[in-house]
C-alpha cells in the first residue's frame, strides 16, 4: 500500500488531501434516505482500509506520525501527521450526517472522532512492532545469534577500509588541511554510522604520530598493532572481546598513513548493549530524520546461571533469573510484564540469560501523545472554519468592535480574562521548574564531581608514578565514568590529556582547550567552582570544572560535561510545559464554551424580549415569554408581561372611547372634518359627507375661507352656502388640535338661530314706535309673542349643542392622538 509513498511523506500528504477533497465534494449531494445508507458502507470500508493504512505506516515507515510533545520532531513527522488527519476527517466525512445539525459543533466532534481513530490504532500497532523488532531483530542481535552480522562487518570493513584514499574524500589536499577530523569523516562514510555498533577508529602519520582518533560507543585507542584478529577490552569489571581491522591511508596511490578499527564483535554476550550511547544523535548529521516508533530503550540486562546479573542492573522480575533459565531453552523468549505497567523480553542463549525491557509510554505520556494530535486536529478544525469564513472574518474586521454581537463579545472578553493570567502562570511555572530542576541537577553533577576528585586523588596516591598523565588515561576516566555516571574530562593548565569520551572533542561538541574565560576564573584567580555554557547545533549543555591538586607546580582542571543531565532536564520540561500548554488549549476552549452558554443565559431572555416587543408594535399583545432563572432577568421579563398586558388594557380602553366618539361624532348635525398642515382632508364624519359630499369638495366659500386662514389660530365665520339649491348661513370655526399640526374645521347650520334672533329683535321694539302705528305693528307684535316660545326653544337646543361641540373638540384631539 505504501509502496508509491514511503519514500515521499509530501505525496501521502497531497494524497490525503486529494482524498479529502474528493469526500467534500460528495458530501454536496442532498443526503436522502438511500444516500445515508451508502454513507454507512462506504464509511465502514473506509474506516477499515484507514487502519490496515495505519498498519502499514507503522510496519514500513522509519518515522512516527506521533509527535512526543505538541511541535513535531521533524518535517516528516509533521507531514505525516497531516497526512493521517487528511484521511481520518475523510473517512469521518463519508459518514451519515446524523446528530447535531451545528457545522461548527460537528467539525469539533469529528475532530474528536479523527483522534480516536487514528491514535488508538496507531499506539496499538506501534507496541506491537516495538515488541516484534526486540523479539525478532534486537534480541537475536544482542546475543550474537546473528552471526550474519559478524560477516557482514568483516566484508564491510574488508570493502571500505582496505585502503582509504582521501583523494575520494576530502575536497583539497590533505597538506592543507587539518586531518584532526578524519577518523570522523571515515565514520561518517562508512556503514559503520548505520550499523549503530560501538566503533573506534585511529589514524596516525607514516611515522606512527596520531593524526585524528574518533569512537562511539567505546573507549579510545591509541595503541596500534600489526596483526589482526580479536581483542579484550578490559574496564573495570566489563571485559569485551573486539574485532581489530587494520588499513592503509594514501591519497592518489601514495601511502601517508596507516589507520586501525576495533569494532565490538557482534558475538560477543551483549556486546552491543553493554556501551549504550547516548550521544549518538551529536553525531548523525540527519538524527531528526530517524526518530522511529521504536523509543531508545534501556539497556538489556544479562544474567548467568546463577541468577548474578553481570554489571548493575536495576531490573526487577516477577520471579528469579535462574527460574527462567530452567524454563527456557536456548533460543526461546518470553514476554513477561515487570515493575510499573512495562514489558520485559527474556531470552537465554547457551549460558546466559538477557532481559529485554521494551520502553512502554507511561500514562502521562500517551496523554500528552494523544492531547497532541488532538491539538493539531482541532487546529485542522479551525482553519478549515476560517477558510469558509474568509467574508465575515473580512466584515467582523472591518467593524471590529461594533460588527460584533454581545454573545461574541462577551465570550472574546470571558477567553481573556482566563487566557491572559493562565498564560502569564504557565510561564511562571515553567520558568520555575525548569530552574528547580537545573539546580537539583547541578548539585548532583557538583557531588559526582566531588567524588571523582576523591577517587582520582586516593587512585594517584595508591601508585608510584610522578607525573599524573602516566596513570590517568582515557581508560581510567572511561572506568571512573562508569562508576560514577558522569563523563569526565582532565585538564593540564589548557590543554586536555585524559577524557572518558574522546569522540565529544573529535566531533566538536566540547573543546580540547580549556575555555578562557574558565582558565581565568580557575587558575589565574584560584575560583574553586566554574561552570561554562557550550552550544553544539541546537543542543545547549553546561559543563563544570574544578580545580584538582594531582602534582605540585602544576595546574590540573577536571571537568564534568553536563550533556546528558540537560537533556533530561530538557526533557522534563517540555514534557511539564506539553502538558501545561495542552491544559491551556483546553482551558481555552472550554472558556470559550462557557462564555458562549453564559452570554446565551443572556442574550436568549433579551433576544425573546426584542421579539416580544416587535410584536407588541405589531399589535400583537398575547406574547408568552419564557422567565429566564436568573432573578434579575426574570424580574425584566416579568415587568415586560406586565407593561404588555397594560398597553393592551389601555389600548381597548382607548378602542371603546374611539367608538364612542365615533359614534357621537357620526350623529351630531355639526359638520366635522379634520385637515392636516396641508389642509388636506383626514377625516370626517357624517354630517360633513353630507354637507360637502362623499369626496368632501368644499365649497368655493369655504375654500376662500380656509385660504385666508392662518395657521394654529382659532377663527371663525358666517358663510352663506347653498345646500340643496337654498340659502343657508354657517357658521365655520377652525379649532387647531393641540400637540400637532391638524386642525379641525366645524360647519354649524346657524339659519333658523339667526332668524329666531331677528324675530327677537322685533319683539323688543320701544312702546313709542307701537303707539304711533298700532295697526302696522300689532301683527308684528302678535307674530312675536308667538315666536318667543320657538325663539326660547330653538336657544335652549343651540346653547345645548354648543356645549356638547365643546365638550366633543377635546375627544376628537385624544381620538386623533390615539389613532
């Protein structure tokens, strides 16, 4: 399956992205019933070609998609990374759309989905091919029962190290160029690099003068001989039997020199396991690029027959070495589990007994393993959000603050106030015990120092020799090294004569010359301690020095590189600040989730409020609003219902005083119409429509009357109009209405008061004018005392409808107002 892409992580990648886009794409059709049964199938066959993929990765790839911590290790590790989420959202993307009808909530779950789905399978199979290479590569290397491997080295070293022309390898001639590197080069050449077998390989000049010595894994030689075949390596207690290879140096067929190369002998008992080297990624140019599922396990442990394990060991099994040796045959392994959850593999060769514990990620890890791709899945998430919101983000932008709602803003806010001081403390934190850590680190390397020193001095004391460089040699600091944990490096005024790991100098990770400012610090001002910080690519470690009285007269420094310590400091702490900063993602997201429902808890009272009140405006007064649980919102919704209710008791009271009015003002013989400020007709009522019409055409009189009116002034006059081809006086008022610009014009038929007021007037003649005309008057007089009852009558009823016109014109303005 991986055949096309093994070799190219980019093109998986491009794979899976094809793969995804081809789902996305699917996923437009309209999911009918017969289609989410198609999903569900096609779902399921994906799900199971994803994890034989995942199978197949792991059995083929040299590189965990995994990242230990949130940042991959490596571009490949990355690429891989995106690789698997591209297929895993396409797989969850084939599903039926069931659940949440939410996009965003549905991306965040298929998030979710996508971890499961591809961690799960992928710690499983890489456990499983973990323990297949201990049981079926490492183990029968280890115990030498591959003697495949010892010819393959002899052949390797007979094919590249017959003779070494430097024509081939060093880019000018070798007169100008410092050689100090060249058993570091060859190394780098050579499949010895590949091989990971502890090597050391010397070169010296036509007159045996060492040019350049470089070892991984072993301590240096700087002895020479003619012959070849096996040699004992004796430190301490540890005795190793080496395969010696000699060669010849020339350049263009001229010899210069003269090399040799002890090689651990791959059958020799856990020859490859007894110097584990925990420099080696200082070395290989391209270590980033290795990382495997396979973690750097412990070194194996050998037990004799007896049950006494050879070297220290800190192994613990669930029963006795010699228990296992009886049950066991030679060649037959067994997996048992050991102490705290790990997995232990024994296997017993002729005579010994060899353990094999497999480096299991603990708990914490598998959490930060797992926190991280959730990580990396959520932000694959967010992206592909902020993709397909490319126009609102630009608009929300642009109106940044007022574009956003008070839900938005309020969970913006609550994220802040919670990011910025848990921010401000992870620093803190780490900082802190990234401190605490190096200080309990360099006390520790001060105490080994301390010893060392005593070790040395008492070792000087128990010999005869006078000068310090005859006994203490790079055998003694490797034993020393041993026996107190830490790599040790002597010092003679500047210049470097003994060290536990010569291949530190030979590769450049430490100095052969003692630093200046340490040099100062030591012998010019007498300092007991000093500390130096080294750099080598993107490792930093600190190395200490002590001053050490091995001879009178002279200067003698011991120094102590603190490489491995500030590895696992370094360790530690981007495992504490993994886990931090995964609490800090989550914290985030769980903030954002819990302003969202706080601002909802708010918004969704308010929001059915802004609906309730359109729909009072609309007339619309039985409304049912939920009352909110908290008090206060309660208490505002609960006086909203009642300001509703209230408008709508007002407003039927104002419908009946409508009808009322109407209902007067339709049957009052007055004419009543009411103008706006452009004097055009708003309403009238029935004694108008009959007096002007149904189209209310005034008459030319009144038109004349209304265009001499000045507006918001009350006038009034007699007009002489013709109703039904007769005579008849009104008297025409305009009333302007209060608090607005209409004004109500009032046509009063005054015909029969005016003649009545005549009438009156006759009556009412002095007794002079009766007496002079008696016969002209009394018809007169006759005719008046008749029509003084009428005149009283047609008063009382005027006088009457006055009032009630009075009382009416305040009506009609509430009526207008309430309209």
């Amino acid at each position: 399956m991986l055949d096309g892409f093994s070799r190219s992580p980019f093109d998986l990648l491009l794979t899976g992205a094809a793969v995804l886009g081809i789902v996305i794409v699917f996923n437009r059709w309209v999911p009918t019933p017969r289609l989410q049964l198609l999903r569900a199938f096609l779902a399921l066959g994906a799900a199971t070609g994803f994890v034989i993929f995942l199978r197949n990765l792991v059995d083929n790839s040299r590189v965990s998609p995994i990242p230990d911590h949130i940042v991959p290790l490596s571009v490949a590790q990355a690429v891989l990374l995106m690789a698997i989420l591209c297929f895993g959202f396409a797989v969850v993307g084939l599903a039926p759309r069931f659940g949440t009808r939410h996009p965003v909530l549905r991306l965040f779950v298929a998030a979710l989905v996508v971890v499961m789905l591809s961690y799960i399978p992928l710690n499983i199979f890489e456990t499983s091919s973990a323990r297949k290479f201990v049981a079926e590569t490492y183990a029968p290397l280890v115990i030498g029962e591959a003697g495949q491997l010892r010819t393959m080295i002899e052949d390797m070293l007979l094919s590249e190290f017959s003779r070494v022309d430097l024509s081939t390898i060093l880019p000018d001639d070798y007169t100008r160029m410092d050689l100090q590197d060249l058993a570091y080069a060859l190394w780098l050449h050579s499949d010895l690099s590949k091989l990971r077998i502890p090597a050391v390989i010397n070169v010296n000049d036509i007159f045996d003068h060492p040019l350049s010595r470089f070892g991984v894994g072993l301590p240096q030689f700087s002895e020479r001989r003619s012959e070849r075949g096996p040699e004992v390596l004796q430190v301490g207690t540890l005795r190793r039997v080496l395969m010696h290879h000699d060669f010849d140096v020339s350049t263009f067929g001229i010899p210069i020199g003269e090399g040799s190369i002890h090689v651990v002998n791959p059958a020799d008992p856990g020859a490859t396991a007894t110097y584990a080297d925990i420099y080696r990624d200082f070395f290989e140019p391209s270590f980033a690029d290795t990382t495997t599922g396979l973690r750097a396990q412990p070194s194996p442990t050998v037990f004799e027959k007896n049950g006494n394990s050879r070297g220290p060991s800190t192994l613990k099994l669930p029963q006795s070495p010699e228990r296992y040796f009886t049950m066991l045959k030679s060649g037959q392994g067994l997996w048992v589990n050991a102490a705290q959850g790990s997995s232990v593999y024994l296997r017993r060769s002729d005579d010994m007994l060899y353990a094999f514990p497999v480096q299991v990620p603990t708990f914490g890890q598998q959490v930060r393993r797992a926190g991280s791709v959730a990580i990396w899945a959520i932000a694959f998430v967010l992206i592909a959000i902020a993709i397909s919101s490319l126009p609102l983000i630009a608009s929300i932008v642009r109106g940044f603050p007022r574009s956003l709602d008070f839900r938005t803003r309020t969970s913006v806010y609550v994220t802040a106030v919670v990011l910025l001081p848990l921010i401000l403390f992870v620093i803190f934190v780490r900082a802190y015990l990234g401190d605490r850590l190096k200080s309990e680190y360099n006390d520790r390397a001060q105490t080994a120092l301390n010893t060392a020193e005593r070790v040395i001095e008492d070792y000087l004391a128990s010999t005869n020799s006078a000068r310090p460089e005859q006994v203490l040699d790079d055998d003694v600091l490797s034993w020393l090294a041993l026996v107190i944990g830490h790599d040790l490096h002597l010092y003679r005024d500047e210049q470097l004569i003994a060290s536990s790991r010569r291949d530190l100098f030979a590769a450049h990770v430490d100095s052969e010359r003692l630093p200046g400012e340490v040099y100062s610090a030591i012998v010019i001002r007498g300092r007991q301690l000093s500390q130096a910080q080294h750099t080598s690519g993107s490792a930093q470690f600190i190395e200490i020095y002590s001053p050490i009285t091995l001879a009178s007269g002279q200067n003698y420094t011991l120094a102590l590189p603190f490489i491995v310590q500030a590895r696992q400091i370094q360790a530690q702490v981007n495992d504490l600040a993994t886990t931090i900063y995964m609490l800090l993602v989550f914290v985030v997201l769980a903030a954002i989730v819990v302003a969202n429902r706080a601002a909802r808890t708010v918004t969704r009272p308010v929001q059915a409020l802004v609906g309730g009140a359109r729909a009072v405006a609309r007339g619309e007064f039985d409304i049912d609003v939920r009352v909110p649980p908290d008090p206060d919102l309660g208490l505002l919704v609960t006086t909203f219902r009642d300001m509703a209710q209230s408008i709508r008791r007002q407003q039927n009271d104002l419908r009946h005083e409508r009808d009322r009015l109407q209902t007067l003002l339709e049957n009052i013989n007055a004419a009543v119409v009411v103008l706006d400020g452009r004097m055009r007709v708003v309403a009238t009522n029935l004694a108008a429509r009959k007096l002007f019409g149904e189209g209310i055409v005034f008459h030319p009189e009144v038109r004349d009357f209304l265009e001499n009116h000045r507006q918001r002034r009350a006038e009034s006059a007699e007009l002489e109009l013709s109703v039904d081809d007769a005579a008849r006086t009104f008297r025409v008022s305009v009333v302007p209405l209060p608090d607005t610009d209409e004004e109500m014009l009032i046509a009063e038929d005054v015909t029969e008061i005016l003649r009545s007021e005549r009438l009156e007037a006759w009556g009412d003649l002095p007794p002079n004018i009766s007496a002079q005309s008696p016969s002209a008057v009394m018809p007169i007089c006759l005719c008046s005392s008749n029509r003084r009852s009428t005149t009283s009558f047609v008063r009382s009823k005027c006088s009457a409808r006055r009032r009630r016109n009075s009382a009416i014109t305040p009506r009609c303005v509430r009526f207008r107002r309430g309209r």
